[in-house]
C-alpha cells in the first residue's frame, strides 16, 4: 500500500525527476521524466547518467557525492526530438540502507518565455559569464586541495581548453612546476586548517604557453551554516609587469647610487692625494729636525725647504681650483646642495693653503740679523680691532669672538706688522683646533710690571708631552690628526715675542681647550710721549 502510494505521488509530480543508485545507474523516473526524455521506464532503467547527460562526467558525480548537492545544466534531446536546454538540480542522499541521487530536470526559458533582463540566459549562466569575464584568475577547491571549478582565464593559464576540466583535479596534475603546487598546497592547507584568510600573498607561477609571471594571491576559506570549512576560493591578480617596472625603476636607483658613488670616490681620491702631500710634508719636517740641529744648518736649508713646502702646497692649490671648475661644468647632473658642500670644501682648503704659503713666506724673511725692526708707539686694542677687521674681509669666521678688557687703550712700544702677525697667527691657531661656533677669547690687560696678551679656545687642546716643543719650527702636536699645517705658526709667534722680550706660555687640558698668554716686560711699558 505504502509503496502504490509513493509510486502515485511519484507520479504525480509535475517536474521530471531521475532517481539513481550510488554508482549512477539510474532506479527509477516519474511520468514527467519519461513524457521529457521520450524513453519507456524499462529503457530508463538501463542506463546512467552518464547516457542521459552526454556532458556530465565522473568528477561532476564525485562533485555531487561530496557536496550532496549541485547545480548544472545539459541540452537533452526530447520526445520531440527538439534539444532543449535543462537546469538540473542533483542531491546525493545517504541511508543505511541505501544510497543514490536524485535529479530534479527544470527546462529553461526560450527567448521568448523570459523575462526582458534574461533574454539570452538564466541567472546561472548569467553568473557563470561574470565570473569568466573578471580578469583575476579565479579558482575554488575542497578541502583535500582538489578543485572545484575555476574561471576561464585560471583554465587558460594551467592549459585547460574547458574550466569544466579542471573538476577532480589536484595541482600536481596541472600544467605547473612541482616546487610551485607545492607551495601552492601548502599555502591552501593553512587556510583549510586554521579557518583564516591570506590576503595580498605574491606567488609565481607558470603559465602553460611556457612563460613565467608573478601574481598577488588571496585565498579565503569557504564555511556551511555551521561554520564548517569545506574548502576554498582563491582569486590571482596577474603583477608581472608591476614587477618589471618595480625592477626598472630599482636599477635606475641602482645606477644613480653608482654615479654618487663614484662621484664621492673622486672627492675623496682628491682629499687622499692633499692628504698624501700633508704626510709627505709631515716626513720630510722630521727628517729636517733631525737634521737642522744647529742655526748654522738651518739657515743652510732654509731656503731649500721653503721653496720646496711651497710646491708642494701650491700644486694641489692649482688641483683643487681645476676640479672645482669641471665640477661646476657638470653641476646638472647633481643636486645644488652636493656641489655647494663639494665647492666650500676645495675653496676653504685653496683658502687655507694660502695661507699656509703667506706663514712660509713670512718665516723666510724673519731672521733676526736681516729683519729691521720699526719700534712705534701702539694702541694693542685698536691694533686687535684691525686685525679683526682684516680677518673678516679675507674670509668668513666661523667662531665667536670674544674681547675682554677694562680699558679703551693699552699703549707699548713695538713693530705693528709684527704684532698684527702674532695676533693673527694666535687667532688662527685657535680657530684651527678648535670646532666652529665655539667661543675665542681675546684678554688685553695692563698689570703693574706688564701687558697680558692672552687668547683661549675650546678646541682639542694639547697633550702635555708636546708643550715643551710647541715652539719649535715645523713641531706639530701628536694630537693634531688630519688636521694640516706646517707647524710654523707658533714659531713665528715666538720670534715675535722675543724681539719684544716677552715671555709665552701656554696651559693646556685634552678635550677642553688651551690657552696662550704672552706677558710684555717693563721695558715695554714706557708712557706713550
């Protein structure tokens, strides 16, 4: 009774509905499927699904067995031998007893039957163009990483003529190198497991025409109704000429970091070769003090050594003037503020071997049996002033400066160019060791038995093993580092001071600075007339 009344209700239905075993063979069809198909019940019940839709293959039913539902469509040939386009939708059903599927036929509309925005297909197809028409490779897998389905360029990509192809399959079975669908597996199982997805992900890949490419991957999990991960969809966005273009433009910066490079080389081959002239002055002042050890030998080599320390400073004057004309020729190619620093740098170094040749050439005509002393009443404060103003106009000055004294005058009788040289000398000495925007302090002041002259820094000062040969001609200080110069400017100091019969001294701390202090004697301190 149960089962003429299933079988009436069976009947009853209006839709074709194909019932099948487990393996596809079909078990049963209502009325509407036979009037559908043209075929008796007894022709229905030996064949498959497989002869009933030419174009359902065994990874569609593996697809259904897993999924338990899907959603194709078929072109069937019907009773009335017209194709006709059918939307069927499949469920896979399990028992203990026993399992099958069922198939429910849906003809679609014609042209003419749909509405007016689905004239030329259903929603289905109408989703399936969208999807084969984004320009992203898209994909979606089960969670044992076998596909799903994909879109039409994914399928181009792994060298499918079909996405339908790509159903069953697994990355090892595609058109790709093996290390990439290893990573690919490995990237899709983490999303699987942990439920999470990766975004923005940069993979290579292989395309089938046998070229090679880089894409931006997102993998995001797909859940049931209870959050359960069955699998997986993935969409690659093709990068490979974002990536060209990224590499373009890295070598370009790579080829502007060279020419810096080799810019900087050449500054710094030009500071070597000023520095390697510095060391061999260096060398040849000590062979000269081993051997100069008498008045009678130095003013033998005297002239000797002058002409040849100016040489030696006047030929990378005149380098350093040639390389900061071609350097200006190729300013273009350079920012302003590279070839303003690389300018001041050579223009300071001709300014500062200038002056360099001026102490030499001063040295040379200070003996004391050829130079004529011109004695003068002086004002040593208005004196200062001028060398100050001097100072200034030949260059700019880097330091503060600092007078401290409490009177408007303070006459003694001496030379002028000599004690314009000594202040000058004392002054520059201090801006020489000592770092720019520090204080220089000038003291001038009269005591009962003398005049003080005393000028302090805050430079690197002066080690105490080298204070008793500070004076000596061509003496440098072991402290003094790169810092260049000829050792000659506290000589002439001392000469200075001992035509006027004055006493130096200096006092001295590491790091902290120095300070000289010249005392003019009573002799010196004659009212001024």
């Amino acid at each position: 009774m149960i089962s003429e009344l299933y079988q009436l209700s069976f009947n009853q239905v209006s839709e074709a509905i194909l019932l099948t075993f487990a393996d596809g063979t079909l078990c049963d069809a209502n009325e509407a499927a036979i009037a559908l198909l043209g075929i008796s019940r007894e022709q229905l019940l030996q064949k498959t699904v497989y002869d009933i839709f030419p174009n359902f293959q065994l990874n569609h039913w593996q697809g259904l067995q897993y999924n338990k539902k899907i959603l194709f469509q078929e072109q069937i040939t019907t009773a009335q031998e017209t194709s006709q386009p059918i939307e069927v939708h499949a469920e896979y059903h399990e028992t203990e007893a026993q399992s099958g599927a069922s198939l429910l036929l849906k003809p679609t509309l014609t042209p003419q039957e749909t509405p007016e925005e689905l004239t030329t297909c259903s929603v289905n197809h109408l989703l399936e163009l969208i999807i084969n028409n984004i320009p992203q490779q898209i994909f979606w897998k089960d969670k044992n990483q076998v596909y799903l389905g994909c879109n039409r360029h994914f399928a181009q990509v792994v060298g499918l003529d079909n996405p339908e192809e790509i159903i069953g399959k697994n990355d090892y079975q595609l058109n790709r190198k093996t290390t990439y669908a290893a990573s690919y597996r490995e990237w899709d199982r983490r999303v699987i497991e942990q439920g999470q997805a990766i975004l923005d992900l940069e993979e290579p890949y292989h395309h089938a025409n046998g070229t090679e490419g880089v894409v931006l991957t997102s993998k995001v999990p797909l859940t049931d109704d209870q959050g359960r991960v069955f699998g997986l969809v993935g969409i690659c966005t093709e990068i490979t000429e974002l990536k060209t273009l990224q590499q373009e433009l890295a070598e370009a910066n790579e080829i502007e970091k060279k020419f810096k490079e080799k810019l900087d080389a050449t500054v710094q081959s030009r500071t070597k070769e000023l520095q390697k002239t510095n060391q061999q002055l260096n060398d040849l002042e000590e062979k000269l003090r081993e051997a100069l050890a008498t008045e009678k030998e130095i003013n033998h080599f005297k002239t000797k050594i002058i002409t040849t320390i100016s040489h030696e400073y006047r030929t990378p004057l005149s380098r350093i003037l040639i390389a900061a004309n071609l350097i200006k020729k190729y300013r273009p190619q350079l920012s302003t503020q590279q070839w303003e620093k690389y300018l001041e740098e050579i223009f300071s170094a001709v300014q500062y071997l200038s002056n360099i040749v001026d102490d030499i050439v001063s040295f040379n005509s200070f003996p004391s049996q050829t130079r004529v002393v011109r004695w003068e009443w002086i004002n040593l404060i208005q004196l200062y002033q001028s060398v100050i103003t001097q100072m200034k106009d030949s260059k700019p000055i880097h330091h503060h400066l600092n007078l401290e004294t409490d009177q408007d005058e303070i006459w003694m009788k001496g030379d002028k160019t000599l004690l314009s040289h000594l202040i000058k000398n004392f002054l520059n000495n201090a801006f020489q060791y000592s770092p720019p925007e520090t204080t220089v302090t000038t003291r001038l002041y009269r005591e009962t038995a003398q005049i003080i002259l005393q000028v302090s820094d805050h430079g690197i000062g002066i080690p105490t093993s080298d204070q008793e040969k500070l004076f000596e001609s061509f003496y440098r200080g072991s402290n003094v580092g790169n810092t260049p110069g000829t050792g000659l400017g506290l000589s002439i100091i001392r000469y200075i001071a001992d035509i006027h019969e004055a006493d130096i001294t200096v006092e001295s701390e590491l790091g902290e600075g120095s300070t000289f202090t010249v005392r003019f004697p009573l002799p010196s301190l004659k009212a001024k007339p």
